[in-house]
C-alpha cells in the first residue's frame, strides 16, 4: 500500500500470495481486502479488489481487512477444539486494521499501536466461564492449535506493508 500504486494490488498479492503459499485457501478469500475511509465511512470508490485501478496517494486512510469466510472444520480439528467450537461445521475470520498511505516508497502507518500477540487478540467461543478452556498456566494455545489456516495471516500482515 504505497502512494502511487493501484488499490487493486491489494487484492492481487494478497491472491498471489494465497495461490503460492495456501492454495487450498483460495477459495475461502473475500472478494475484497478492505475500503477507503473518508467523507463516508465506506468510499465505493476506494474498496480494495481487484478491478480497482484507482491510485493510493499520501495521507490516504484505509480499513485493510483479510481473512477467509466458511472454512469448514474436520472432525480432527473439533475433537482437538475447546467449548463450542466442537459444535461448529465452519467458522470465518477476519483482520483488520486501520492504515495511513505514507508518502513515496514508506511503508504505511498502521494506525493501531497495541499488541498483536495472539494471547491478546484472540478468545475462544464457550458457553461456560472462560476460565474453563484457558490453557494452563505458562502456556499459550498457539494459532496452528486453534484453527489450522491460521499460520498464513502472520505472513499476509508482515507483507501488507509492502504492498
């Protein structure tokens, strides 16, 4: 996402990557990766897919947001889920952030400035009390424990800013 380049490019590399790294994934990607925030809060203009060959330009702000919808659990992925998840027959996931266009080849801002560990962004679904499903004490459920594409958002986030 640099000043100058397509906002359709989003949507290329992020199907490129895909195509390269997860295939099996390519068909559980949204037709879009996010929208221009502007005088409305979705520019129609400014939605980030491939057709569009409209330009990024400094100070821009967008809403990037990635993820896959209806992936379907296996019964392997229930049995090993916690709560309510083994009730699931498929789950979306979605990333999203706030990105400020940079001037010439800088790297966008990424407006949000908390953690993005996976212990401080993410929760498991459950009826009962949380504290049921929490990991032991020391230990840390990791993304491929969750849900198996997971693994591919961390790549996806770290080249977002080279886009």
């Amino acid at each position: 996402m640099l000043a100058g380049r397509c906002v359709g490019s989003v949507a290329e590399t992020a199907n490129r990557f895909i195509r390269q790294r997860c295939p099996h994934l390519l068909k559980f990607l949204p037709k879009n990766f996010g929208f221009g925030l502007g005088l409305d809060f979705r520019e129609s203009s400014l939605i980030m897919n491939a057709k569009n060959q409209r330009k990024f330009a400094q100070n821009m702000v967008f809403n990037l947001a990635i993820g896959f919808h209806d992936l379907e659990l296996t019964d392997m992925q229930k049995a090993d889920a916690q709560g309510s998840i083994r009730k699931l027959s498929k789950y979306s996931m979605l990333i999203a952030d706030t990105v400020l266009i940079q001037s010439g080849d800088e790297p966008p801002d990424i407006v949000t400035k908390h953690s993005v560990e996976w212990k401080d962004v993410s929760y498991f679904i459950n009826e009962k009390n949380d504290k049921d499903i929490m990991p032991p004490q020391g230990k840390h459920y990791t993304p491929e424990q969750v849900f198996a594409p997971v693994h591919c958002f961390d790549d996806i986030l770290q080249r977002s800013k080279g886009l």
